[in-house]
C-alpha cells in the first residue's frame, strides 16, 4: 500500500479563503473585542489623540522663535548681487531693494540717521566753480557757499554744526583731502556689511563730467545734514 506523497511545508500555498484569514473573519474578531470590551475603540482613539497632542506640544517646544534683527544694518529682503567690472570697483555689486539707516560711529554728531533726500543735478544754484565736484554737491543739496574747496568741507561743516562720521549713510556727502584740493561725491549706495559705497560725482574725469563708481567706504568721511 502506497503512503500518500509528503508535500514540503515551504511549496505548501497558505489559504486566501474568506473564512479565516479575510475580511469577515476579521469583522468577527472586532464584534468580539467590542462584545468582551466595549470601551476598547474609544480607548484606541483617546490615547491617539494624547500622541497627537503631546507630539505637537513638543515640537512647539523645540522650535526656535523668531527674533527680531538686532543686526548693525538690515533691509526688508534679500539684495541682488551683479557682478561689476573696472580697477576700482569691488567684486560685486549690490543693488538694495530698500534704503539702508546707518548707525554713526562714536565721532559722529547723531545716533540714527535715515537716507539724506538728494536733488537731481543743477536743482540749487551755487557759487562754487562750474563744473567741479564741489557744485555738483551744491547743486544737489543745500549746503553753505563759504566751505571753500573740497578738502575743507568736513572740517567747515563740522564747525557749522553739521553731522559728520565715518559711516556712510545714503545721501551724505563723502569728502576727503586726498590730492592738492581734496574731493567730495555724493552716496548713492550702500554694501550690506558697509565696506563699499557707491558715490556719483563729477570731475573725477573731467571737469562736467559726473559718473558714479564703487569705492572703499573708509576711502572717505562722511558730512550728513545740519
């Protein structure tokens, strides 16, 4: 009599009917736990909910807040950054989307100063020499007819009781007494860290002839307003 062939456990397939191992089974399960325990779902979904909140409690608690800017200088958002060419230019240039309040060293006459408005060239009327940096400053903002020539515009202004420092702000007059009578531009703009600045300016090429350029801030001082 032959025994019956023995089936190797691992070739056996495992039963996919709905009796025991489907979805009617599983429903039968359920109806018992709820039957022998009728708290059982609420009590699953009570502890979920304390995870949930306890989770959430503890992110919150983790997450660092956001401070305001104490920083030196800011700017409502990012500034672009274009690259800029010639020998006394910086690597970069930098184009604010807002104007800058510069924080004034300790010689300087204010604490917080916002951007000095500017007039476009030829606005005021002065009685410095044509076509030299000094008239056009004086043609762009109000300033005395007796400061002489550039390289005695800081020293003059600061006599006047006029604001002056070494940190740029937008606006302010850059004056120095580099070359037998000095020069001074105006700021057009400002790097984020304060190394660079961009000045227009006349005469720097050529009598009537304005350009602008970036420069060293600290190639300058700077006279702010009265």
């Amino acid at each position: 009599m032959r025994s019956a062939p023995v089936v190797s456990s691992y070739l056996a397939k495992p039963s996919l009917s709905k009796g025991k191992f489907g979805l009617f089974s599983i429903s039968r399960e359920l109806a018992g736990i709820r039957r022998h325990q009728p708290h059982f779902i609420s009590r699953i979904w009570t502890i979920l909910l304390v995870w949930c909140l306890s989770i959430g409690a503890i992110q919150l608690l983790l997450t660092p807040h956001n401070l305001p800017d104490q920083s030196f200088a800011s700017t409502a958002s990012a500034d672009t950054m274009l690259p800029v060419t010639g020998a006394n230019a910086p690597a970069v240039k930098y184009v604010p989307t807002t104007a800058r309040t510069s924080i004034l060293n300790d010689d300087a006459t204010g604490q917080m100063l916002p951007p000095i408005p500017m007039s476009p060239p030829r606005s005021f009327g002065n009685s410095y020499a044509a076509g030299e940096c000094t008239w056009y400053v004086a043609s762009r903002r109000q300033v005395p007819r007796n400061w002489g020539n550039a390289n005695t515009w800081y020293a003059r202004a600061a006599a006047d009781g006029w604001g002056v420092g070494t940190t740029p702000t937008i606006g302010a007059i850059a004056q120095t007494t580099a070359g037998s009578l000095g020069h001074v531009a105006l700021v057009e703009d400002i790097s984020p860290d304060y190394q660079t600045v961009q000045i227009s300016e006349m005469n720097y090429k050529g009598r009537y002839v304005t350009d602008k350029r970036w420069v060293p801030a600290k190639s300058f001082h700077y006279i702010y307003s009265h």
